[in-house]
C-alpha cells in the first residue's frame, strides 16, 4: 500500500490537477484575457539588433529609426575609412614618392568612432523594446472611451448615479 501512495505523490507534478488551472477556464467579464500587442516589443528588439533603427521603425518612431540608421552606417563606414587611410594611400596618382608618417593617429581616431557607431547600435537596439511599448500605450490611449453616466432615481434609496465610466 505504502508503494502505491508513493507512486501517486511522485505522479502528482506529473498530471497537473486541470481544475484548479486558472488558465484554461472560461475567461468572464472578472477576468482580462491576453492582451493584444500593437507591436512586439520582442520583435522590436530582434530587429534593432539585426538592423539599426529597424526596431524604431517596426514601432512607428520612422524619423529616428532612420536618422539611427543613417548615423550608425555613417559612423562605421567613416570610422573604417578614417582607419585604412595613409598619406601614401593615393601615391600611384602622384610622379614622386611619398614619405608617410607615424599611423597610429589617424588609427586611433577611426578606432574611436567606429566604437561610436557600434555603441550607437547597441543603444537603439536596446531602446527598441522601449519604443514598441510607447507605441502600444499612445495605441490604448487613443482607444480609451469615455462614457457619461446619468441614471436618475435608480436603487431602494431613489439615489442618482452621477459619474464618468473610461473603459479601455
């Protein structure tokens, strides 16, 4: 007897009791069902991060999705630019021989804002989320209803309800 009780307590996680799953009832008008999303801020994310300022522009945000996406290209482009360039870099165009100087200067400085341009992407990337969830608030917001409420003489007292109900 003691073996089977032991078996039924080790099978108990096993087989959820469904009646006391509050997730699979019937949803009523004391319950709030899933909401759902005018843009996934997950989504947002996963865009920035493949794409810069794609997640602004998934949220709506289209003028700094692309002025996010334009300076971080910019930067990184530049940056890379600025890091390969040598005084003698254009020496076949010229008859006499170029004498270059110390490269760690210029090196640096395409360095600095490469970093910047990287830093620029990883910020919007991380902001995307952010500008999803402004978009699904400026969303509800807008889809707020509010409905004046007058019932005169209503209830055991002859009381009037007088009021303003905001369903959203």
């Amino acid at each position: 007897m003691r073996v089977i009780v032991s078996l039924c307590i080790a099978a108990l996680p096993v087989f959820p009791l469904g009646a006391q799953d509050a997730g699979h009832g019937a949803v009523d008008s004391t319950t709030s069902s899933k909401e759902n999303l005018y843009r996934n801020p997950h989504r947002a994310l996963v865009l920035g991060s493949l794409i810069p300022g794609a997640g602004h522009i998934y949220a709506g945000e289209y003028v700094r999705g692309f002025l996010t996406y334009e300076a971080t290209v910019a930067s990184i482009g530049l940056g890379t630019l600025l890091f390969i360039y040598d005084r003698c870099m254009l020496t076949f165009l010229n008859a006499e021989p170029c004498k270059s100087g110390p490269a760690w200067p210029h090196q640096l400085a395409g360095l600095t804002i490469v970093g910047v341009g990287i830093w620029s992407w990883i910020s919007s990337a991380r902001d995307a989320p952010r500008a999803a969830e402004r978009a699904n608030e400026g969303r509800r917001m807008r889809s707020l209803t509010v409905t004046p409420i007058i019932d005169p003489f209503s209830g055991p007292a002859n009381a009037s309800k007088i009021g303003v109900s905001v369903h959203w």
